[in-house]
C-alpha cells in the first residue's frame, strides 16, 4: 500500500473470509480462487515456536489465524523457514507465504516468498541480493522502533532504502504509535510500498494488524496488489515484550536442561 493510504487505526477485527490458494508459493488449501475484485486480509509480520523468542506451537498458530479471519499470512520467524514450511502442510483455509526475518548486521529484514533460507549475519546489500536472487521480496521491518535492539537504523535504511521493495508502516508491537507514523511518513517521503504486520508471537496477538487489498495470484502480483492496499491495525500493548522475554528464558531453560540429562 502507498502510504497515502496509511492507517485505518479501528481496533475492529477481520470477518472471516478465508478460500484457499493456487500459487506455487503460497500454495497451501483445496481448490482454486478468482482473483478478481476480491480483497484479502494479509497479516505480514509473524513468528511460531521455530523463532527462539516464542512458543507458539504451529498448530496453535493456524488456528489463531483461522480464528483471526485472515486470508493469507507471512511466516517470518527469525533466521529460519522452517516454521513457516509446517505452517504451509498444515494450512487450510488461508495461505501461506514463506517468509524469513533475517539478522542483517545493518539490522532485521524480511524476505517474503522464499524458497531457502538466507544466512545470518550478512550485509544489508548481500542480505536484500541473496532475497532477490531466489525471486522473493524485500520489507524492511519496524525501522523506527524505539523498543527494539536491531531494527534497521536510519543511515542503514537510508543507504538501502533503493534496493527494498517495501517498508512496515504499521507493527502491532511498537510500543507508541508515533514509530508507525514515522514509517508511514518516511515511506511517504520516498515513494516506498508499505505493510502491516502483528509481528505475532504468541497466538492471542495474531491478526492484531493486517493489509487489505486485491487478491493475488503469487509473488509477480503481489506488489500490484499491495499498492491498493490499506493498513489496519491496533497495537498490542507492551506486556507482550515482558512476555518474549519470558518465552525465550523457558526456552533457553529447556534446551540447557535437555543438555543437562544426555
């Protein structure tokens, strides 16, 4: 969505509308859809128990988003696929578009529509080339959080911002709203597509936030379709931080125990 089409801050929820897919890369229900004038509800920012900061079984997952009324989601747990390859076996009702939220050493970044997972640690620019080269998509995420440690700064974003193919103008987990307004307005400015996202990791925050806008059949018209989209959204208050941190020391606790006992 262009950002001249911000923000529908209504705290209502989607109806469900859910129909499955038939592309290749968001392949994931029963049967066909028409592409036609519909308009899907997108949550693109969300993690599963495959990210070290959340516990949410994948299963309990697809039913929130089921629960949530959403059409099509993005997986992006961090520095894997691998959750959002069980989440599109097991999806029904709503489609799957595998994503990755990559640790970039110039910060976090999104590669919607993947088909590997990107390493780690990498620059900004061989991060975005190595998205680009399998054909996927690049979103900069939350790029003027204040409450987290390595999201994009601005003389990074400022250096890429040409090589990225849209920005998180909405994240349900900022805490204040006026990080999303700075997003909103930098990609204004800039003339760059926009997101949503709930950047979901537990379950009860999902669909949170959400794009709507034209069906698509894939990844060739995906960014035609975010370009009529709008951003919904509410933000999910900051106990959802206090309860990260929670998950991701039980599950360090878990995998020192299990160390313990071999």
């Amino acid at each position: 969505m262009t950002a001249e089409r911000f923000i529908r801050d209504d705290g209502t929820q989607p109806a469900v509308s859910a129909s499955p897919g038939r592309s290749p890369e968001i392949e994931q229900g029963k049967g066909l859809i028409d592409t036609g004038a519909r308009r899907v509800r997108v949550d693109m920012h969300t993690h599963s128990e495959a990210s070290p900061d959340s516990r949410t079984k994948v299963a309990d997952q697809a039913q929130a988003i089921r629960a949530a009324g959403l059409d099509v989601v993005c997986a992006t747990d961090h520095n894997t696929i691998l959750g959002a390859l069980r989440l599109r076996e097991i999806a029904d009702g709503f489609r799957v578009i595998v994503g990755e939220e990559i640790s970039s050493r110039d910060g976090e970044i999104i590669g919607l529509f993947l088909e590997s997972a990107v390493p780690r640690d990498l620059s900004g620019e061989e991060t975005i080339a190595r998205i680009h080269d399998q054909g996927g998509l690049v979103v900069v995420p939350h790029p003027f959080s204040i409450n987290r440690r390595y999201h994009m700064r601005r003389a990074s974003l400022d250096r890429l911002r040409t090589k990225i193919d849209a920005l998180e103008v909405f994240n349900a987990r900022e805490a204040i709203f006026l990080n999303n307004r700075a997003a909103a307005a930098y990609a204004k400015e800039h003339g760059i597509l926009g997101t949503a996202g709930s950047d979901a990791h537990r379950a009860s925050e999902i669909g949170r936030a959400w794009v709507e806008m034209p069906d698509f059949a894939g990844r060739a018209d995906f960014l035609a379709a975010l370009r009529e989209g709008v951003a919904h959204g509410r933000l999910s208050g900051t106990a959802v931080h206090v309860f990260t941190r929670y998950d991701r020391l039980r599950k360090w606790l878990g995998r020192k125990s299990s160390s313990a006992t071999r």
